[in-house]
C-alpha cells in the first residue's frame, strides 16, 4: 500500500473515533439524499471527488466516496478537520444537517462495478 493510501487510512480512522466520541446517535440528523446532491454540486465537492463520487485527481488522489464505508461521525470529522489538502468546512458554511445529506447522497450513489459485470472486460 503506498504512502499516501497508509496515511489517509489512517486519518480517515482517526477521524471515525474523534467523530464517534463526540457526536451521539441521537444527535445524528437524517439525511435526504436529494438535498445532499443539490448541496455536494453547489460545495463543488465534485471538482475533487467527481459527480457520481468516483474519486479524482484535481489536486492530488481525492477518494471514491460513492458507497463509502466511513461511518457518518467520521464523514463529519473528516469535513469539520479534514486531513491531506482538503478545506474544512465550519458549521457557518455546511450545517451538521447538510452534511448527513450529503452523506445520504454519496452513499445513495453506486458503487465501483466489478470488472466481471462490465461486458467489454470479459471478452
């Protein structure tokens, strides 16, 4: 695994327990996947992590968040204190409500298809 792979685990991870630790379940808003679509276009987040979440390379490897594995609280960290070249986001420009939308919309998206269930692959 390279470096840049350990190193975003391993803050995706501790993001996940900072995140964890400080928000409750009953603190974790709903989220609507239509309304997080509209917010992740306006935010831009596509320019880095692309339309349907796939990931990019704007300014170095951005990560694939269609169907991400992140629990929300660490999907929160990560925006609130983000790690790499990422902005933060402050609760003045993305609420906690915005957040669990857009984290409704990405995991809403579908995931990588598996090289076996594209018919060009396997010819």
């Amino acid at each position: 695994m390279s470096t840049f792979k350990l190193v975003a685990a391993a803050g995706l991870f501790a993001a996940a327990m900072l995140g964890a630790a400080s928000v409750g379940a009953q603190d974790t808003p709903a989220g609507d996947a239509a309304h997080g679509r509209v917010v992740f276009l306006k935010e831009a987040c596509f320019t880095c992590h692309g339309r349907s979440g796939q990931g990019g390379a704007y300014n170095g490897p951005a990560p694939i968040l269609a169907q991400t594995a992140l629990p929300l609280e660490g999907f929160r960290a990560q925006i609130r204190n983000p790690v790499n070249d990422m902005p933060a986001y402050s609760d003045a420009v993305l609420s906690d409500k915005d957040i669990a939308d857009i984290y409704a919309f990405v995991k809403s998206l579908p995931g990588a298809r598996s090289p076996k269930d594209v018919p060009i692959l396997n010819n």
